[in-house]
C-alpha cells in the first residue's frame, strides 16, 4: 500500500481511498501525487523524503471523517430541511445539451451572471476527464453531460480557494466524495462557495476509460474528438450513445457501447464505491443533482423522453438562489419518497467475478479482453487468440 510516507498514512485498503486527490493537493511541500494502480484507478503516492509530518494529508481526506455527513468546522454552510424538487428548463435547447432536465446549466447561469466561475468535469484534447474552469458560456459547454469517467481533480482544490479568495462566486460539480472533499479541503464557510453533488452509481476506471478510448481510434483509424455517453437525440431520456472520430459520428443504444456495458455491469467501479457513505438523501452540500427516476408514475405529464432533473435543497443558502432561478423552469415540490433511487438508498454492490475481470484486463490485448467480456470467450479461445491460432498451453 503506497499512501504511507514518513508516518503517514492515508488509507489500509483500496477501499478506504475514494481518489479526491485532496491530500494532494493540501500538502505544502508537494510530497503527495496521485499515481495509478493496475486497475486504472488513481491512489496517492507519499513522498517520504519530501513529508514533514504535518498531518494535513489525514485531515483532510473525507473517507477518514468518522461521520461522512462533515461539520460546521470544516466549511458546511447553515443547514436546512431537506426540500425535494423535479424540474427541467424551460429553454429546450439547454435540456437538449445536458444529461437531464438542465439543472446544472441553470445553476451555472446563475453564477456566470455574477462574474463567477464555474467548476465540473470535462475531456481534454487527449479524451482525459479532469475538473475544469469555466468563465463563460462557453467555455460551460464542455462541462455540460454526463462522463462515466472518474474525474481528476490535482490542482483544482486550490484554484477554487483561490477564486473565493478573490471574492468571487464559485459553483463546484461533482461525485459526493469530491464535494465533501472540498469543503474539507476549504475547512471554512465562504458565502459565495456553491456546492453541487451528484447522485452517483460509482466512479468508473479512468484507466480502462483511457485503453477503451485508444482501442476504438485504432478501430476507426482516427483520433476521437467527443464522446456523449447520454445523447437526447432520439428523445429516449438520453440513451443514445454517441461519438467522433476524424470528423465522422458514430452512434448507438448506450447499452451496446462495450464501456457503458462494462460499467452497468458494475466491474469497473472503484473499490470504494462500494462501500459509499454518501448513498443517503443527507450530504454535505448545497444541492444534489441526478435524473429523476420514476418520473412517469411521479409526474407523466413531465415526462416527453428529453429529461428531468431530481434537485435536493439541502441548506438555507440552496433555498435562497433556488427562489431567484425557479421561474426559468417547470418545477413541482415532491416528497423523498418520489426521489429515492437505489443510490440513494446504498451504494452499489460489488459484482462476482470482478477479480477474474481486472486480472484479464491487465493480462490481455485491450482488444482481445473486450472481445473476452464481450463474447464471454473460454480460456482454450483466449489463449488460441493469443497464439495466433497456433494453441499453447
């Protein structure tokens, strides 16, 4: 186990890491990095030469919290009653280009309206997903849609102290862990900090994301340029599943995708996922987002196969932007029966079998271990494969 250096230690077991990158970024003498394991997942790396005790690292990371739903000394704003909501935009277009009912780029609005910045997962020109800035409009597209990716988040902590620091207003997006991790990180209440969490099924390998990404150029002959895993173009709720390379668009059911299919099977789920505490309608942060599941027994007349978004109000400063930003959507108030979802009942399950997966996914030809997961192809087939045809032992 490589997070331990000079007496510190940030976690035992994989499950006990959710890959926030915090610890990395609060380390003064920059003696932590986030390196990846063999299951594409990243972990922290404790420089024992450059560590000076100091135990900012320990206190900072979330999972070591004892209770994961935070406290006033670590920068958790007024508390309120829950308040549950449905809602989409009222602009089609801004549904069009989000995941569910456009919550998000309303909120995002919301702050650019205020010379703020906004904060949320995007690709880069290598299809990597990191957390990114985004100043405007449109600079926001790229952080709009969902990514099946785990996000990497090194030096984003810090720029967001930053902008608070310089007064300005900052939405922050993303998995529970990661927004509990910044308020963490921050350890105070600034009045102009929006957190916003997602309701998350499990963070998927961003290594695994990056081989998948190399083998479908190779198959293409091209380098991919986008990928929307949660495309409205059929208005099947996002189902569509759809990418680019050289220019040239590839879609199909997102449930044919080989890296949605390997994800909704729940084998490439970091290990800590699986043992989430933050699969409650309780967090931390100022609103949670996620598609509102159910929606055609909660609400048939909102349901036309373009989305819905299932917000949570969770502290007195939500309430206050929500009642200035509700006349730009349709809305109802709802009960938390209407919202719960399995992810917000408990985390998901570890699947049977993971083991014999990751261990082929190291050990095989990316292509020949997609062909493996996706035939189900024996052992004698794998290694006829492997062998050109020629058998081996």
């Amino acid at each position: 186990m490589k997070g331990t250096g000079a007496g510190m230690e940030l976690y035992r077991k994989k499950e006990e890491c959710c890959g926030c990158g915090a610890c990395g970024d609060i380390c003064p003498v920059g003696a932590i990095r986030m390196a990846m394991d063999g299951e594409g997942f990243l972990y922290p790396e404790i420089d024992e030469k450059k560590c000076i005790k100091c135990g900012k690292c320990e206190r900072t990371c979330p999972i070591r919290e004892a209770s994961h739903g935070g406290d006033a000394s670590h920068g958790k704003p007024g508390k309120a009653e829950n308040s549950y909501f449905g809602i989409r935009a009222r602009d089609r277009n801004l549904r069009l280009a989000s995941s569910s009912g456009g919550m998000f780029p309303l909120l995002a609005d919301y702050v650019l309206r205020r010379q703020g910045v906004v904060y949320g997962a995007a690709f880069d020109q290598h299809m990597r997903v990191a957390h990114r800035e985004a100043g405007g409009r449109e600079e926001l597209e790229a952080l709009k849609r969902t990514k099946y990716v785990q996000s990497d988040l090194t030096g984003t902590y810090g720029r967001i102290r930053q902008r608070l620091a310089e007064g300005r207003w900052v939405l922050f997006v993303g998995t529970p862990c990661q927004a509990h991790a910044l308020r963490r990180f921050l350890g105070k209440t600034w009045p102009k900090l929006i957190v916003a969490d997602l309701v998350c099924y499990g963070a998927p390998s961003p290594g695994i994301w990056a081989s998948y990404v190399k083998w479908l150029e190779r198959k293409r002959g091209g380098r991919m340029t986008a990928f929307s895993f949660r495309d409205k173009r059929a208005g099947d709720n996002g189902h569509t599943c759809a990418y680019v390379v050289d220019g040239k668009e590839y879609a199909g059911n997102l449930n044919s995708d080989m890296f949605c299919r390997m994800y909704f099977t729940d084998y490439i789920i970091r290990p800590s996922c699986h043992a989430c505490g933050y699969c409650t309608v309780d967090r931390d942060s100022d609103f949670t987002l996620g598609d509102f599941w159910g929606i055609e027994k909660v609400r048939p007349d909102m349901d036309d196969g373009l989305g819905t978004s299932m917000v949570i109000l969770h502290t007195d400063l939500a309430r206050e932007i929500w009642e200035e930003m509700k006349g730009e959507a349709d809305w109802f108030p709802c009960g938390r029966e209407d919202v719960l979802q399995p992810r917000l009942k408990g985390p998901t399950p570890a699947v049977a079998g993971r083991d014999r997966f990751m261990g082929l996914y190291r050990r095989l030809p990316f292509g020949l271990f997609v062909d493996w997961f996706r035939l189900n192809l024996s052992w004698r087939e794998l290694q006829r494969r492997l062998t050109g045809g020629r058998g081996g032992k």
